[in-house]
C-alpha cells in the first residue's frame, strides 16, 4: 500500500452515462511546464511522448465535481495529444475531515452502465394505494413522473412531489447516494397512535451511533435515540441527523401524517437499496486520451483486466491557487473508445503527473 493523503486520487477525468442531468463543474485550471512531468508510451502500437516545456506541452491539474462528487485531475497535453487522468473520491458518505490515509497500488477503471443504478417508482412507495402521482425532481430539475431511471454514480439531491388520491399534495427531498458505498445506514421508523402520540426511533442495522438529532419542521426536539411527542392532525417534517462511530454522517427526513390517513412519506433513501449496481465507483479511475481530434474514454469499454499501477506519490509544492501538488509515478494499461460499443484501442503508457489536492 502507498500511503497518501484521501485526496491524493487523481489520474483521469470525465463520466458515463445518465438519464438524468449530469452537473459538472470545472474551475480554472493550473498549469506547469516543469519537467518532472511526463509520459511516454504507445497508442495502437504508435509511440507518443509528452513532457512538460518541451514543444508546448503542460501539465494541467483541476477539480471537477461530477453528480455531486469530486473528481481529481491531471492532464498532459501540447494541444495536439493529451492525456488526462483522473480519480473519483471515495466514502463519500463519511464527514469531510476524515482522512483516509492509503490507496490500493493498482487502482481500477470505473465504467459506464447500459443498466439502471437506481430506480424511483411510485410503485415502491409503501402507501402507493394513496398516490396518485409522482413529480421527480433531480437537483432542482424536473425529471419525469412516477417512474425514473438514474444510470450514473453520484450524489443526488432528490425530491418527490407527491399528489395524493384526495388531490393534496406534498413533497418531500432526500440525499441518495448512488453507485457509492454506503459505510453505514439507517432508517426512521415510527409509530402514531390514535391519540396523536408519536413515537420515532432510528433502524441502524449493526453498525454503532455516536449520537442522534431530531428536529420536527426544522425544530430541534431531541437528542435521545427515540423521540416522543403528541401531534395534532396536520403533516410534519421529522428530521433524525445521525452520527455513526465510524465517522459516518447521514441526515434522513420523513413526512408524519399527524390525520391518520395514510398520506405519510417515507424517507426518499429507501429507494437506495433497488442499486443494481454491481461495482462501486469509490476511487475508480478514468481516462481520455485526445488525438487527431478525436476523444477516446476509459469508460466506454471493458477495463476489468486493466489497471493504473501507482509507483510512488511525493510532495511537489504549492501552485498559483494555493493548493498542494503532488507527483504520482504510475504505469498506465487501458482500453479506450469514441463511444460505447465503438472500434476498441489500447493504450499503455508510464507517467509523472501533477494532481492538485484543494487545502481542507
């Protein structure tokens, strides 16, 4: 194992597929012609080489954020021939300043999906007899109704318009990781009796709790494993924020129908256990490579034999945005395409690349 900071995870860039909107931000990017900065290799048997200050080529570094997660990059390029590489973070469900200290020496692929990672359907709603209809909305865009297929990695901000069978309506948004691992996880459950007392407790499986937060339309109300209040016949906001001991935070939120009448709304999170997904994508890799005006992705095609060998990670120094840089020594070996079920082409290269690590 090489021991590096969480962070230090880039040798790609780009994603797959989606049905759903795909957010990505790219800021300015820095850029080197330092030496130190190289690659050399083979493209379907042609050889390239790239170094930094030699014949216009630079070394590139960015932070782009794709479906909500970070993606750390570096590119080599001269305007002709690039090669970017890139890493998705990973335990993305932990607290931002956890550190996680090592990294496998051969780091795998990460790649598109011709299935559904998640689905939301009106149909899995518990109470489906007293729904109507469903509006989904994916970060704050409306998707489709009742039933949406999301086939990309990433962190979601989910909300479900939901228009009962007496025609009120309600809503309701939950966090949904999606091809990422969840670490730890836990459900509300609850409980209204005929009286309007209700009680709430957190459904955490094995894994252990530091502490628990409870808010009822934004108000805190406790902080005891379960809560016990009376209600009166309206609807509520319950809201349980729970810290894990393994450092482990996940916020979850229900809608409590105070009438009795079956129009409650379970977190949206349920929904995270349909997953189809076969591999997380928690520190996959992604690779392009740019030539004659062509882009050819790492994603596209069947990577599961190959891998990027890390050969040694070093401190470099500070760059023009004040973050960390550091150098990543690796051996590339890769499968690359135009577009999903295009000619496939091999690339097989060593590198010396720069990945900027933002300051925490």
């Amino acid at each position: 194992m090489l021991s590096v900071r969480k962070y230090i995870v880039a040798i790609i860039g780009v994603s797959a597929l989606m049905i759903t909107s795909c957010k990505k931000h790219t800021p300015e990017v820095a850029q080197s012609n330092d030496p130190v900065f190289s690659t050399a290799g083979n493209f379907d048997g042609e050889s390239f080489s790239l170094v930094a200050g030699d014949d216009n080529a630079y070394m590139f570094t960015m932070l782009n954020v794709e479906n909500g997660v970070n993606l750390y990059s570096g590119k080599l390029s001269n305007g002709d021939f690039s090669i970017e590489l890139g890493i998705y973070d990973g335990f993305v469900d932990y607290q931002s300043q956890v550190i996680h200290s090592e990294l496998p020496e051969d780091l795998l692929y990460a790649s598109s999906s011709s299935n559904a990672l998640l689905v939301l359907d009106r149909e899995l709603f518990a109470n489906v007899d007293m729904i109507s209809q469903v509006k989904w909305i994916i970060d704050g865009d409306f998707v489709d109704y009742n039933y949406v297929e999301i086939y990309e990695p990433g962190i979601y901000d989910v909300t479900a318009e939901i228009t009962f069978t007496d025609s009120t309506v309600e809503t309701l948004s939950s966090e949904l990781i999606v091809g990422y691992e969840r670490h730890a996880n836990f459900q509300i459950k609850h409980y209204l009796n005929q009286n309007g007392h209700l009680s709430a407790w957190v459904d955490h499986g094995e894994e252990a709790i530091e502490k628990v937060r409870w808010f009822l339309d934004g108000v805190p109300v406790s902080d005891d494993s379960q809560v016990q209040m009376d209600l009166t016949s309206q609807s509520y906001n319950l809201r349980a924020e729970v810290s894990f001991v393994n450092s482990v935070v996940r916020k979850k939120t229900m809608l409590v129908d105070g009438s009795l009448s079956g129009k409650f709304i379970d977190d949206l999170t349920f929904l995270e256990t349909g997953i189809l997904t076969l591999q997380n994508q928690d520190y996959k890799l992604l690779l392009k490579v740019e030539k004659d005006n062509q882009t050819y992705w790492s994603s596209y095609v069947d990577n599961n034999s190959n891998n990027v060998e890390l050969t040694s990670v070093k401190y470099y120094g500070i760059n023009d945005q004040g973050e960390d840089v550091y150098k990543l020594c690796a051996h590339v070996t890769a499968n690359v395409s135009t577009t999903v079920g295009g000619p496939v082409h091999e690339v097989e290269f060593d590198a010396a690349f720069g990945v900027a690590i933002p300051n925490e």
